[in-house]
C-alpha cells in the first residue's frame, strides 16, 4: 500500500478493491484457488469463507478497538496488513501462527492489570473467516462487509503476534479516560463536614 503515516484514517483505507495479486493470494488460503478465482471473476461482489493457518491467521476485534489498534500500527508502527470490516469487527490479517501465540500473550500482559482490552477472536489453523467482495458495494457504509485496506499484492507484510500485542496494549492505554480534575493532594487534611449545624 502507498500510504503515508500521517494521513487520517479515513484517507489512508480508502481503497476498496482487491488487485489482482490481492485475489491470488487470497485464494491461495483456499483447497481450490483456480475455483475460487473463477467464482470472482464471475460474482466479483461475492464474500467467500477461507481457511485460516496457512497463508494468513485473523484476528476479529470490536470495530472500535481495532481502529484504534490500526491507527498505532501506523501512527507508531510498522504499518498493518490487509484490513476488513465484517459485521461490527475489524479483520486484521496476520502472520500464519498468530491465533496461536496471541491469546497466550494477551494473558501475560494483562495478568495482574485492568488494562481494557476487550476479548480478541484469533482464527488460525482449523478456522475459516468471510473475507469481503473483491469490489465494495455502494455506498460502503450500506454494507456489512468491506475492505478497509484491501489486499495488493501476493505477498503482503502480515503483522505477528508480537506487533499486535504491542497495538493492543497502546489502543487500550489510549482508551483510558483523562480527568480535567488535578490529582488531589495527598498531603492536604481532610474534615468531614457533613456533620456541621
């Protein structure tokens, strides 16, 4: 993807078609990637169920979450992967072998912390994810499913776990609320006036 770190989020994912290499390798997760393509070329409006584990793992977070995730990995990071919306959840494509590490992760960071980090669903080998249309329907915010960063080539750079550890814990301490109040003084006396006449 040709995108510039500074660029806001809506600028940045604005592509919604699938390149040719994209679909290739898209299909490459699939048993039969010459049948997948020739459904494309036919219904190029049709979402498809693939299999996770081989060529890419999935990790399903809350719409919100994961955009607050995506915009560390490019603000702060090395950028993201190919990047769906599918029915209220953010898709974020990742290296084979993420679903596995990333939930055993997630348990060690949090241990002992209230971080909020809501539940990610991770997909690896024995799953299957719905992976959007190769082209998006219009209008986009009509549909449930669409490419916010669509694959564009047959070898797209595919986050691990590590990465989206480190988006997940940031997206999380970024979601935690500032007061407009100053700490209070630890040293001040307090007197209860509540009892006052």
């Amino acid at each position: 993807m040709s995108s510039t770190r500074n660029e806001p989020f809506a600028d940045r994912f604005d592509v919604c078609r699938v390149t040719a290499d994209g679909a290739a390798w898209l299909a490459s997760a699939g048993t039969y990637p010459r049948s997948t393509l020739a459904l494309w070329k036919e219904r190029p409006e049709a979402p498809v169920v693939l299999p996770c584990g081989s060529v890419f793992d999935v990790v399903s977070v809350p719409a919100v979450f994961g955009r607050r995730m995506v915009d560390r990995l490019w603000d702060e990071g090395p950028g993201s992967g190919p990047v769906a919306a599918f029915r209220g959840r953010m898709l974020l494509f990742a290296a084979p072998g993420t679903a596995q590490r990333l939930p055993s992760l997630l348990h060690w960071e949090e241990f002992g912390r209230t971080a909020a980090i809501p539940p990610l669903l991770c997909h690896g080998n024995g799953d299957a994810v719905t992976v959007p249309a190769l082209l998006s329907p219009t209008p986009p915010a009509s549909c449930d499913s669409r490419w916010l960063a669509a694959p564009d080539t047959r070898h797209p750079w595919l986050p691990g776990a590590e990465i989206l550890l480190w988006a997940a814990v940031r997206a999380a301490r970024a979601a935690v609320r500032i007061s407009i109040f100053p700490p209070a003084d630890q040293d001040a006396k307090v007197y209860d006036v509540s009892r006052r006449r």
